[in-house]
C-alpha cells in the first residue's frame, strides 16, 4: 500500500506521499514516473491535484544530487498535475512543512527543506503559522502575455521557476484563463506561471499593499493560488512604485497569503489544510507503474 495525504494552501490542492519518509536515508528509493504523477492528478480517475509533493530523505533522493542540502533533512520533490518537473512551490512548502511537524520528523520551530529552488527555511510562529523564506524576487525584462487577441504588458521574474507579472487596471475576475496566455517562447523555453494583478490599495505609498491576483500555471492551467506566483506579484508591484521592501496582502481565489518583502529576500505565509488521507489501491498504482 502507498500512503498519501491531501491537502492545500488557499485551495492550491497537492497530493503528499510520505510513504518513504521512514525509509534509511542511505538508501536509493525510485524515480516517480510522470506518467504516475498524471495520474495521481486527474480529478476524475486519480485522486485530483494540482501537483504532487513526495516527501524523501536528504540521503535518499536522487533528484536532490548536486543541490545544495546544508542541514535539511528532507528533499521536497514536486511535481506539476502534468507530470514535469517544477523548481518550486510555496504554498506547498508549507503544506510539507505542516506534514513534517505533525509527523514528528521535525520538532523544532525553524527548519530548513531541501528543493529543487535551493535550501528554504521554515518558520512556524507561536500561533501555528507557517511562513517559508522564498528567495529574493529577481526582476529581469519585461514582455507581454496575450489573452484573446488582448495584450498584458508584464515583467519576468524569477523565483527559481520563471514568471510574467502583469499588473493590470482590466479587472482580473473578468479574464478567460481557460487556455493558456501566448508568451515569447524564447523568453520563457520551459514555460511560465503567467500573474494578471489588480492594485486594490488606496495609495501606492500605503505601509501594506492590497492586490488581487489571477494566475495560469505551466504544466496545470489556472490554479486557485500560486505561492511563488505571489512572491513574484509582491517583488514587482513593490518595485514598480519604487520600493525594495514593505509587506502585500494578495488575494487570490483560494483565500488570501501575505507576502513580505526585503532587499535580501521574500517570505510567504498562509494556511496550509489537510483534508484527507489513506492508501493508494495497490492494483490501480500498478498500473502506473
């Protein structure tokens, strides 16, 4: 039987297999096939995701070979609905992080996971909130995604995995995110997480800033939340008026999360829920395999 629990972060849903947590963490455990992963993710004939988050030992994971794992016990390795492969993803740190801590394989209230992003550093507040250092925001060119022949004028940003933050005055609730925006492929080869914001605060200048935001995940479709999404959101609004600092209030379908950026670096908080758990029939996993 293969474990699995399932979860979100403002309804940014994943599948978590820890079903090898236990194992020695000297030991080779096997690649998950992206075929596994697809099927793990239709929400018709699997359990239904928007990616899945396999829990491994440091020592075990081949995935986390010539990454940096300073004193990170545990190597998160994510992976889109679609299969591919993907950098990173904050709002299912956080639901990994919760795993950890209700687990028992983390005890202390600051720890560091292993991704493929690099090494990210967990911090559980007094009241239980999970917030994940995610690495600066860094701003590159800017470019355009196109919606229905309609043109959003946005800027790349990095997070480990590539975005386009198009800060928008057209109302995002209103955008058809059914298919996915047209983007210069030479820009972004393996694909983009595409953000269409909305600034809700009164004033620019405001202590904390308010936006609401819509995103296209690659390897998904619209999701309804994206943690990087809205690190990458925070970065460039806050430069967009001139700032290198300050704390964002992103709302997002899902819920809300609160971004709070530096010169140095991003930090992201928000729920992280379970909502389910049990055992993967062993015949239809077969299948799979």
């Amino acid at each position: 039987m293969t474990r699995f629990l399932k979860g979100h972060g403002t309804e940014n849903d994943f599948i978590l297999l820890p079903d090898l947590a236990d194992l020695d963490p000297t030991a080779e455990v096997p690649l998950l096939s992206a075929e596994q992963v697809r099927r793990l993710c239709d929400r018709h004939a699997g359990i239904g995701g928007d990616g899945v988050l396999r829990v491994l030992p440091v020592g075990s994971a081949t995935e986390a070979e010539n990454l940096p794992t300073g004193d990170a016990r545990w190597f998160m390795d994510y992976r889109n609905a679609d299969g591919s492969v993907s950098e990173m993803c904050g709002n299912g740190a956080r639901l990994f992080a919760k795993y950890l801590l209700e687990a028992g394989l983390e005890s202390t209230s600051t720890f560091d996971l292993a991704t493929r992003g690099g090494l990210r550093r967990v911090t559980r507040s007094r009241s239980g909130e999970l917030s994940v250092d995610m690495g600066p925001a860094r701003l590159g060119v800017e470019s355009v995604a196109r919606i229905a022949g309609a043109e959003f004028a946005g800027r790349q940003v990095s997070m480990t995995n590539p975005h386009l933050v198009c800060l928008t005055e057209v109302t995002v609730s209103a955008l058809d995110l059914s298919g996915p925006p047209i983007v210069d492929g030479d820009l972004f080869p393996d694909g983009v997480n595409v953000e269409f914001v909305n600034l809700l605060s009164d004033t620019p200048a405001a202590a904390q800033l308010h936006v609401r935001m819509r995103v296209h995940e690659r390897g998904v479709g619209e999701t309804r939340s994206c943690g990087t999404g809205a690190c990458a959101t925070a970065g460039q609004v806050l430069a967009q008026i001139g700032r290198d600092s300050g704390e964002v209030i992103v709302d997002v379908l899902g819920g809300e999360v609160r971004v709070t950026v530096t010169p140095n670096t991003t930090t992201l908080s928000g729920p992280a829920v379970f909502v389910a758990s049990g055992d993967i029939d062993p015949d239809w996993w077969a299948i799979s395999e």
